[in-house]
C-alpha cells in the first residue's frame, strides 16, 4: 500500500527512525531485543530524564558515534533526501493542514506522532551508539476571529406566491378567505371510494406554463410544481424584472423552501410500482426529484441564484422554520434576498390512505365544507390540504435601493420541541407556551402589542385546545387579541400550512381585514368566542400578528409580522 499526503509524513518519519535505529544498533553489534540492552535502556532512563529537556523543543534529535555509523546515517541522508520532509523529521503542509481521520485505519492512526506535551514529559535523548528520533507535531495556531456586524439589518416582505384550493394569487385567495368560501371538496384525481375519508382541500387545476419547462413539467412531482410556481410567481410580485434579476448579486440571493413530504408521495409510488415490474421501468429522476430538497434546488438553477439554497423538514412546522432560517441569513449578512416557505401535494392513495391509518382525518364526507371545523365541539378530524406559499423575504436597505413594495416587516420568531410524543401535543401546551414566549423575548416584542394570531388550529380535538390554551396564558390580558383558522378553509396543508398561514397574515396586514373561521357552531367549553373571529369578516389594524405552526414530532414555531414602518422606535 503506498501511502501519500499528510499520512505520509507520519509514516516515513516513523519508518525510517525505526530503520536507523536498528540498523545503527545492528552495527554495533548489539541486540535491541536482548534482556541486557532491555535492562541498560531501563537504567539510562533517569539519566535521560534529566537531560532530555535541552532537546526536548527539536523536531529531530539525533546522536550517533564516529565510524561507520556516522558513515551510514550519512549515506541514508543523501540517499532518502528526495524524501523531503519525512528525512527531516518535520510534518510537510499537507500533515499540518490535515484534520486526523482513520483513513488508513487504526493502524496507521497508531504512527501519528505524539503531541509536544507528551514529548516533554518523557524526555529522551540519543544513547552513544544509538539514533533516535522524535517527531513533533507542530502548533496550531487558533483560527483568526471575524469581526461581528453591528448595523441592524431588518427583514421585510416584498413579494408573495401561492398556489392553493382557492386561489393561485395572494389577492384572489385572500378574497376568498374573507368570503368565507371554503375550498373543501371531494376527492376527484383519483378513485377514493374504499377509503373513509373522501374529501380534500384539492387543487382542481393548476397551469404551469410559463413558469415550468414542459418537459420537466411530465416528470415532476406535484409538490415541485407547485414550489416552482408559487416561487416564480413570488419573484415576479416582488418586481423583479429581468432587468432587475441582472443587476442582483446572485451570490447573496437564495432559496429555502421546504416540504413535508416530498416527492415521496407520487413519484416514489410510481417508481415502486414500476419496480414491480422491472427495475427498467422507473423513472431515472424518481429518486432526485423524490427528495425535499430538489425542489429548493431546481428552482435555484432556473433563477441562477447563487447564495443559501436548501430545504428543511419539520413535519406541519416546515414553512416556519424555512422562513426563521432564510431570515437568519439576511440578517447575518449572507444574502440580501431569499425565497422562503413550503410545498406539499399528499391528496393521492398513499398519502390519503397514510393519514387514515392514523386516524387523523375527517370522515364528513357527506358535507365537505362544513369538514374543517376548529374549536368546535362536533370536530372529528383535520382535512388533508395542498398547495404552496412562497414569501420574498428582503434586507429592508437593498428593498428600498430598487424601489421594492414593502408589504410586512418580519420581526423573526422561535421554535421549540415538545418532547412528549410523535403525534399528540404535550397535554399542558408546555412546548407552545414557551416557544411563544421565546419568541416574544429573542424579537422584543411587548405581548400587549400582539394583537392577532393566525392559529395552527388544525380542527383536532387534542391540538386546538391546547394552543388556546397556551394562547391564552400569554395573550387572555389582552381584550382586542382577534385569532383566526386560516385551516378551516383549505384544510391541513402540511408542510406549507405555514407559509401560505403567513401570506393570510400579511395579508390580513395590508388590508386591515381579518378573514373568519368558518364552522364554529358549537365551540369548546373553554373557548372565549370574544377572540375568535368567526361567522365574517372583522376589521382590525393589526399592530403586530404571530402566526403559529405545530408538527409531527413535537416541532414548534411561532413567526411574528408588523406592518412596516420607517423606524423601530416607539
């Protein structure tokens, strides 16, 4: 095996001390393994102890007698000295640079020479007749710290994309919300008669063209179609021309849209059905564009945006924590400009019949609008929804510098981990508590301020009591405090509940109308209808707005918009 690079050094320093060592010994006719040299070496150790400290700073130690000795470590220096660093006993750069894996396993890990300290606490030098050597490992020095950006650097919304059941454009869906129109239908894609839940916040008909290329448009998962055209359409409502898209710094412009689920619905079931037949058969893109990722990916390339592009996923809070992360990088500094939200398309066989096996939906079959019913007493189930929710997130100087609409300032938020169960809510809200609070800490926000929330309030008979709850330990001192379900007209979402949720409160920001919850006919025992916002439409300036996400898992996310204005100051 030959070895190269920073295992290099290592490795010939020891081999060739060894070589010289027993050759010099070999020489002068003693045996290293002998009883009597064993003794010897053990009674020159103090002796050693004593004076090796004068050596002990020196990458090579090395003594040897006149004669022969002298002769042959003479020849083995001209004769290696093509060896570069290994004849010399000192690490080459590549070993200096080297971060220590086990490459080469644990027996070349065993020759990594030992550190200065232990060099010098067992201090050695050459015997007459002996040559001997030592490597040490060079010092590093600590890395160079950067210097912390201190001018604030505040987030704000310029533009807005989103594909749902009611709608393809913020303001039209929107409108509907405030109409109270629900999306809630039956199931039409596929035959869902065997299975007890048959309805669904499905998306009836969408156009990709022009914000798709029709031949990844055959091949694609819904999910990623709908990211790619909320997050197109996002783009084009922040004003960002091709003229404008030439002039951005693509190095500080990204994407972070994440997804539930994935393309492990539809094109992962399509290629285990192929699979049944022969491995011939798949798709050769079903296993990228089966990952959540890919989604962020595509639509980076197609814009050639250059700076921050991944997804994350977190269960129902995906979109929260994909827009908590995109704002973090802006205000870091890393970009200037990031898409941000979610995308999911689960209304197929599998992911409908998932979700039954858990027990977790509707089964109003017969009534499909009056399905979603959060906070009341007669609710069975949430409904499984699809879509996406795309938000332009900007740093507010480069927004102002080409002449953005500011629609929201986004002020940030926090999430947290119930760490109770897989799928139930921690029984004391204990986990939503302390996000909300968490996030009304790390942003500066007084709770007096918050004055609307867009409940997660998915229509489960655990979930919504709970985050009432923990709602209302935060916010009950608070008479004008309006909450709304944004769910309880186009269903569960999942991973893009969250975005397309905050494209209803910023929404909800700019118009100064606040969209009902349908379906509260009978509410919860514990619940003050005075918060809720039900039946129609209510008016209210919204000084500040928190908009709540709960997944799988225990996740927790709680993001906090404002109308923007000029200064921060009260």
């Amino acid at each position: 095996m030959t070895l190269t690079g920073a295992a290099a050094a290592p490795f010939c320093s020891w081999l060739i001390a060894a070589y010289l060592s027993r050759t010099v010994a070999g020489l002068s006719g003693e045996d290293p393994g002998s009883k009597q040299n064993i003794s010897r070496r053990r009674s020159r150790r103090k002796h050693r102890n004593a004076q090796g400290a004068v050596n002990g700073g020196s990458s090579l130690v090395c003594s040897y007698s006149a004669g022969p000795v002298g002769s042959l470590v003479g020849l083995c220096g001209s004769g290696l000295s093509e060896l570069g660093s290994c004849l010399s006993f000192e690490a080459c750069p590549e070993y200096q640079s080297a971060s220590w894996t086990p490459f080469f396993g644990e027996g070349v890990m065993a020759l990594r020479p030992k550190p200065l300290r232990a060099a010098r606490r067992h201090p050695k030098t050459a015997a007459q007749g002996k040559a001997w050597a030592i490597a040490l490992q060079p010092l590093r020095e600590p890395p160079e710290k950067k210097k912390l950006m201190t001018k604030e650097r505040r987030v704000v919304v310029t533009g807005m994309g989103v594909v749902s059941c009611l709608g393809h454009d913020p303001e039209i869906f929107y409108n509907n919300l405030l109409e109270g129109k629900s999306g809630i239908t039956e199931i039409e894609n596929f035959n869902c008669e065997d299975f007890p839940t048959r309805i669904g916040g499905e998306i009836k008909s969408l156009s990709t063209d022009g914000w798709v290329s029709p031949k990844f448009a055959k091949r694609m998962d819904k999910f990623m179609l709908y990211l790619l055209t909320a997050g197109k359409k996002a783009v084009a409502d922040a004003g960002m021309t091709p003229e404008v898209m030439k002039e951005l710094d693509k190095g500080k412009c990204g994407v972070l849209i994440g997804s539930a689920l994935g393309g492990m619905q539809q094109v992962f079931n399509d290629a285990v059905e192929a699979l049944r037949v022969s491995y011939r058969k798949m798709n050769p893109f079903c296993v990228p564009f089966a990952t959540t990722n890919m989604g962020s990916a595509m639509l980076a390339m197609d814009l050639g945006w250059m700076g921050p592009s991944y997804s994350i996923s977190t269960a129902c809070a995906t979109s929260n924590f994909c827009i908590l992360s995109a704002a973090n990088h802006i205000i870091r500094g890393e970009a200037d400009i990031m898409l941000s939200g979610g995308s999911d398309a689960a209304i197929i066989p599998i992911g409908l019949g998932g979700f039954v096996a858990c027990r977790a939906l509707s089964q109003r079959n017969n009534d499909p609008a009056k399905a979603s019913r959060p906070w009341d007493q007669d609710r069975d189930g949430f409904v499984l929804g699809e879509g996406a929710g795309v938000l332009v997130l900007e740093e507010l100087e480069h927004a102002k510098e080409r002449g953005a609409e500011i629609y929201a300032e986004f002020l940030g938020g926090s999430s947290t981990c119930d760490a109770y169960h897989m799928t139930e809510p921690h029984p004391k809200g204990t986990g939503i508590l302390l996000c909300i609070e968490k996030a009304l800490s790390q942003t500066g926000v007084k709770r007096q301020d918050v004055n609307y929330v867009n409940a997660h309030a998915t229509s489960t008979k655990a979930g919504d009591v709970q985050e009432y709850r923990a709602l209302m330990q935060s916010f009950g001192q608070n008479p004008v405090l309006k909450m709304n379900s944004t769910k309880s007209m186009i269903g569960h979402m999942l991973g893009a509940a969250g975005a397309v949720e905050a494209i209803a409160t910023v929404q909800a920001i700019r118009t100064g109308w606040i969209h009902p919850t349908i379906n509260v006919e009978q509410p919860e025992k514990d619940v003050d209808m005075d918060y809720i916002v039900s039946g129609k439409k209510q008016r209210l300036n919204v000084k500040v707005a928190l908009s709540n996400s709960f997944g799988f898992g225990g996740h927790n996310s709680s993001i906090l918009f404002a109308p923007y204005r000029e200064s921060t100051e009260n």
